[in-house]
C-alpha cells in the first residue's frame, strides 16, 4: 500500500515559511499532480515525501507509517528529476541499475530489470551510450527507466517534461499517462503546467503562497474552482473576469453595465468579480447564451490553428475570447454569457 | 565576441615573450650546456656525453635519486589526505570555513618560514622531543632531522604538511562542481555515503586527481626548499635529493660545476616527464 498522506505540514527555509499547515491524502494508485506557480511550495512537498528535506511539523505518512525520520532509501519512493540527474561516468544500463546495484541487487536480478525497464522505456538500443550522447527526450527516458527499475511503492516526478520541447512534451506526457495506466504505481507529480495536471492527473492539489488552494479531480478544478486562484490558473486560456457587485443574490450587475442572471444564489458583500471561461462566451446569440448587454472593442486576434484567440476590451476589462472566425481590430462584439457557467468571487478570493 | 587571429596572437605575446625568455631559453640553454664542462670562469667545452657518464657511475647521484623516489611516497599520502579533507570541508556547516582556512593557512606561509619553525620543533632539543619525553613516550631525543633513519621523512612530513592545503584547495573546486541532484538521486536510489564516494565522486574527480598527482610528484621530486633550511642534504646525504644535488654540484662546489648540474637537470626534466605520464595512464586506465 502506498497511500502517502500529509498532517498539517510546515516547512520554513530560514526565515521563510514555504509550507504553511498543508494536509492532503493521496491514495494507494493516483496520479497525483501538485500544480502551482514558482515558489508556491509544491517541489519542496515532493522533496519532503522523498526525505530529502524534513518537516519543522506535521506528520507525513507513507503506507500508514509515519516517516518524518526516515531516510529516504527506506521509504521505498523512487524520483525523476527536473534535469534528470543521471550519472555522467556511467552509461545508460549502468545508470538504470545503479538504485539496484546500490541495495546489492543479485546479478540475475539486474539484468532481468535492465532487459525489462529498457524495453518498456524503448532504449534498448540506446544501453552503451553516456548521457551526453543522447537527446534531451532519450535522457527522460532513461531517468524513468532507472525509476521503474527500482520498483518502487511510489513514484515522484519532480518537472520531469519543462525541459523538453512542446512536441516531445505531449508525446512524452501521453507515455507517462500510458505507463501509469500499466504499472497501476501511485505517482505524484509536480508541474507549474496546467495543461499536463489536467491530462495526467487524477488528482490534482493546487498551490498557491505554500497553502492548498484546492484538492479534486481534473474536472473539479475546471468546473467548480474554489477560488479566484484556481479559477485564473486552471485553463489553457485564462478565465475573464467581469468587476462588479452583486444586485441581491441573484444577478450580477458589471461595472461594464450588464445585468446577468446568475446560475445559483450567491452572497457576498463588497466588489466581486464574475468569472467566465473564454469557451463560455458567444460572440452572437445561441440557445443556452444570454445576452449580458455588454459589447467589447476588438484589440487583437491571434490565430492558434483551429481557432482564434480574440483579445477586446470591454470598459477597463480586457477580455480573451475563442473564435472559429477571424474577427478584425477596431469591431464592437456582443457578449453572450454560458446561462450556467458563471462564477462569482469575493475580491478578498 | 570572435576574436580575429590578431587580436588572439597580441594577446598571447606577452605571456609567449615572457615563457620564451624566463622559461623556454633557460631550458633549452641548459640542455645545450649539459654536454660542456662549463665552470663559470672559462669558456664552455664540449664533452660530449661526458657528464651523463659521469652521473651513471657517480654513487652520490645514484644516492640523490633513490632519496628522490623515497620522497614520492609523500604524493599518494598528500592526494588521499587532502581529498579526505576536501570532502569533509565540503559539508555545508557553521563554521566550516574556520576549518578551510585553517588547513590552508600552510600553503600561504612561506616555505623558509615554515621549514625554521619545524626545525625549531623537530630539532634534538626541539619542541617534540621535550613533549614526547615530558610525557614519558620516549627516554631519550629522537634525532629527527640529525638521524640517518628520520631525517628523510621528516623532510617529507614538512612537504606532506604544508602541501594537504594546496591539494585540498583543488579537490574542493572539483566536489563543488558534481551536481548536487546526483547525490539526492543516489541517495533515494538507495545507495550509502560509501557508495556515492565510490561510485560518484571518485570518478567524477578524476581529472582533478590527475592534476594532483602530477603535481604533487613533480613537486616531490623538484623539491628543494624544505631540504635546504632543515637538514641541508644531510646527514650523510641521507635526505639529498636531485635538485638539491644538482645544486651542491652548480653552486656549492668549487669552481662551480654547471655543466654536470645542467646535465642533471635534464634527467630530472625526463624523471618528472615519465612521471607525469605514467599518472596519466594509470589514472586514465582506472
């Protein structure tokens, strides 16, 4: 069982508190992704699950036994590294075998994990080589084949993809979601990406100034963000954001000057803002859109392949829609709000 | 910024200018020398191989370069020492640099100063022995830098001394620049402090033990100062090495031998030559 579990967790770097009381359960199997911006505390949370820092207080768990204490070769955890760390001195079979070497490994059983780890990884090929020798993807691969080598009760994956292109990074992502699908291993993952904790997560812990801002599945954050934060951070294209206040607990009224309908009650004192997502907005009348009585000036348009990014301004806000159509610079747009998917947060959120 | 190759040979001409009158000329000056008798107040004569026969059936000599490869066995221990000592200042701790400094503070203080003050403590009525007997571990004085036995080794342990700094100094420049993520990976992989020592640092510092054995051997057999001020070749030339040789023969004779010296000096050229190549590949080949 690996089931790795954090208890009102501190952790200060001198006089810098960079974990402040966080508690989150991860579950003998997820793929658990810690998503945030720098700084936000998500690599040091997976350095402590790996032992090589230590918590000023709370409790960490791994498999139901505390393990504040333990060093991190007896907490059974394997890691990928940002940079991958492997070895320079020695080749790619070397370097995969090494954790097993380390622990006196029998000879056979190396050499069934080297045959079995370069197979799944695809290098084979690649046994001989030193690291220097191969391409920045090659070497990702190498890293997670050391890894899985080890066969260990859960995997840490420290940025392992922010040092590969685009392209490779999608391929790649696509492998690791394939391999935990396979090897059914509890994973955490660390990313400032929110693209990749959306498609590789199962679960995905938010961040934010070394607190939790939110724990839930991929469609939790997207769909019912508890805060400002999460609901700015989640998405490919930012969510847009109306200033306002609330007109009774049921409609918005924007500073832009529209009055919207809103989906739930909501009670809040003070300026708000009314979130909505860029897919969210209709550019023109449509069953399941209302009209917010507001229009916005078009400022650009960016063309990302199957759509376009249109940037306009409504009042002081400035918004991003998707468009299938090229719209000009200069044109007026009407904005047409999704009746159901619209947020509203407090300023203080 | 590329650099045209004007620019590049002006800027290596004052260096060039400096290695070919300081150090290129005086060689090959004395290469030419080493087969003249030459004694400073007559014109150099030819003599051929003369001077290197000399040397092959001169037992001083023979002497001089036993002692000579004696005092290589000061490189490993300086080596090992001082990656030792390296590894242990490299911990990031309070204080650590109180302990950097101290173990370089013997390379920064001069060689005559040093060897004065080891005199002074390795003398028959020196500080150590009057420690040992006051402390009753030995009956009478140990003749250090007088016996024929010690006197070598004391030599060495000068060098050995004031050498640890300089070395660790290297040793440090190259801990510092392994990835510190290299030893977390090991560390989670499982492997012991013994382990990553073996299997990461020692083969990541090669190039830097290569640079100190080649160093430390040619200082070993080059050496000179601490022979000069401690014991001065004797007693008996038990701890006269080859310069130190070479030098009784340039300038502590009369009329001066310059000749033989130069021819002396070659040899040591080739010693510390082949020297400095055997490090290579025994290093290479681990």
């Amino acid at each position: 069982m690996a089931n790795i579990e954090f208890r009102d967790v501190f952790k200060s770097f001198g006089n810098v508190d960079v974990l402040k009381g966080i508690s989150f359960s991860i579950k003998d199997g997820d793929f658990a992704v810690f998503l945030g911006p720098s700084g936000c505390g998500k690599s040091t949370a997976l350095r402590l699950i790996s032992g090589l820092e230590t918590p000023e207080k709370g409790d960490i768990m791994i498999g139901g036994a505390r393990v504040n204490e333990t060093h991190p070769k007896d907490r059974d955890i394997a890691m990928v590294f940002q940079d991958y760390a492997l070895y320079p001195h020695l080749s790619v079979a070397e370097n995969i075998v090494f954790g097993l070497r380390a622990r006196n490994a029998p000879q056979s059983e190396v050499e069934k994990m080297l045959a079995a780890t370069a197979r799944l990884a695809g290098i084979t090929a690649l046994l001989d080589r030193k690291p220097a020798q191969l391409s920045g993807g090659q070497r990702q691969r190498v890293a997670l084949a050391r890894a899985v080598a080890r066969k260990p009760k859960a995997f840490l994956f420290d940025e392992p993809l922010s040092n590969l292109d685009a392209k490779l990074r999608m391929s790649m992502r696509e492998e690791l979601k394939r391999l935990h699908q396979q090897i059914k291993t509890t994973c955490v993952y660390v990313t400032h990406d929110q693209l990749e904790a959306m498609t590789l997560g199962t679960q995905i812990i938010i961040m934010n100034g070394g607190i939790i801002q939110q724990i839930g599945t991929p469609r939790d954050l997207y769909f019912r963000p508890a805060n400002r934060f999460v609901a700015e951070f989640i998405g490919t294209v930012p969510m847009n954001f109306f200033p306002g206040k609330l007109d009774g607990e049921a409609t918005f009224a924007a500073a832009g000057g529209g009055h919207i309908k809103l989906p739930e009650p909501a009670r809040l004192d003070g300026a708000a803002s009314l979130g909505v997502r860029p897919e969210h907005i209709n550019l023109s009348s449509r069953p399941g859109y209302i009209d917010s009585g507001m229009k916005a000036s078009v400022e650009l348009s960016e063309f990302i392949g199957g759509s376009y990014i249109i940037s306009a301004r409504c009042g002081e806000t400035l918004l991003r829609l998707v468009s299938e159509d090229d719209i000009p610079v200069g044109n007026e747009v009407p904005l047409h709000l999704h009746e159901r998917w619209l947020y509203v947060f407090g300023e203080n959120k | 910024m590329k650099m045209s190759r004007k620019a590049l040979a002006l800027f290596l001409l004052p260096g060039g200018i400096l290695f070919a009158l300081f150090a290129l000329y005086p060689l090959l000056g004395a290469l030419k020398l080493a087969f003249f008798n030459y004694n400073v107040f007559s014109a150099p004569v030819f003599c051929g191989a003369g001077n290197f026969a000399e040397m092959a059936h001169n037992a001083s000599f023979w002497n001089a370069a036993r002692n000579s490869f004696i005092y290589l066995i000061v490189t490993p221990l300086l080596a090992s020492t001082s990656l030792v000592v390296a590894v242990l200042v490299n911990r990031k701790m309070r204080g650590i640099n109180f302990f950097r400094t101290a173990y370089f503070l013997p390379v920064v203080v001069p060689m005559v100063i040093a060897g004065i003050t080891w005199k002074f403590v390795l003398d028959d009525g020196g500080v150590l022995n009057n420690l040992l007997m006051s402390m009753h571990v030995i009956k009478s004085p140990v003749f250090w830098l007088t016996g024929a036995d010690f006197a070598i080794w004391s030599v060495m342990f000068v060098t050995f001394w004031k050498g640890i700094g300089y070395y660790m100094v290297m040793f440090l420049t190259g801990l510092q620049n392994i990835p510190s993520n290299l030893y977390e990976a090991a560390e989670v992989d499982g492997a012991s402090e013994f382990y990553a020592f073996r299997r990461i640092t020692l083969p990541l510092l090669k190039p830097y033990l290569l640079l100190v054995l080649i160093l430390s051997s040619t200082a070993a057999i080059k050496v000179f100062d601490e022979v000069y001020v401690l014991t001065s070749g004797g007693p008996l030339r038990r701890s006269e090495t080859l310069i130190f040789y070479m030098y009784a023969n340039a300038l502590n004779n009369f009329p001066p031998r310059i000749g033989f010296a130069c021819a002396v000096g070659v040899v040591i050229f080739f010693i510390a030559a082949m020297i400095a190549l055997l490090n290579k590949y025994v290093v290479r080949a681990q």
